[in-house]
C-alpha cells in the first residue's frame, strides 16, 4: 500500500515561480541557453521555446531583451560549443598516425 497525500489548496510544495531582483538578464539568456544546449535540446527547439508563452521564464527574457539578442546569444552558446568540438576532431586526426 504506498503512501497518498490529499490535495491540499495552500500545498507548500507547489512550485512558483518568482522574481529575484538586481539578476542580470543578457546573463541568465545565456546560462540557460547553456543549460539547455547541455542536456541535449536543439539549437531550433530552444529558439522555438524562447519565444513560447508556456515557457515563462524563458518568455520573460525574450520580451524584455527582444528576439534578436536572445537569438544572438543562444547561436553564440551553440557556435562554441561546434568550434570547440572542431578543435577537438583536428587534435585527434593530427595525433594520428
């Protein structure tokens, strides 16, 4: 028999979302950019969800920031990751044989 938690309407565990002032925005575009580039989300799905209401954190920042610069920003967080692995493919063709 496992263990059942009634519905409660003020549940303290209920995640909300809220604003931490004095955050740099131009910063948090870029660590999540980071974070999702990192579990695998593709280039165009992250732009897709920037720019998705659903996404609110994410939407925030894209209507305050505008689309150009987040769309600047996560290509830039892509591109280096790609030149970072094309630096890494031509030390391991020079080191071969």
């Amino acid at each position: 028999m496992g263990l059942v938690k009634n519905f409660e309407h003020e549940d303290p565990f209920v995640l909300r979302g809220v604003e931490v002032p004095g955050g740099d925005p131009n910063l948090q575009v870029r660590i999540m950019a980071e974070e999702f580039r990192d579990i695998g989300t593709p280039h165009r799905d992250l732009l897709r969800m920037f720019a998705d209401p659903f996404y609110a954190g994410l939407y925030v920042l894209h209507a305050q920031l505008g689309a150009e610069l987040v769309e600047n920003t996560i290509d830039e967080v892509y591109r280096d990751v790609q030149q970072v692995v094309r630096e890494d493919d031509e030390t391991i063709q020079r080191s071969k044989p």
